[in-house]
C-alpha cells in the first residue's frame, strides 16, 4: 500500500499542470514551478494564467 502512495506522489511531482502529462523536457521557472518547455511557451504566447 505504502508503494501504491510513493509512486502516485511521484508521479504527481512529474506531472505538468498543464498538459496533465508526464513531463517533456522539463523546465523550471524562478519562481520553482515546473512544466513541459512547450506548454510554457505556448502559455507565454497565449498569455494564459496557469
């Protein structure tokens, strides 16, 4: 049981808030958030709040 929780909150570490997918080519900003390079880019152009 303890294992089914370590690998869902590791999971949940490795998922970008965006896409909800498993990180691609992971980016952090200054601020410590973390998501996939091409979902904060497109977030950027779109100048989408996440």
């Amino acid at each position: 049981m303890a294992e089914s929780s370590a690998l869902e909150e590791l999971q949940s570490e490795l998922t970008c808030p965006v896409c909800l997918e498993l990180f691609r080519d992971p980016v952090i900003l200054e601020c410590g958030h973390h998501f996939c390079q091409v979902c904060i880019i497109q977030c950027w152009e779109a100048k989408v709040v996440v």
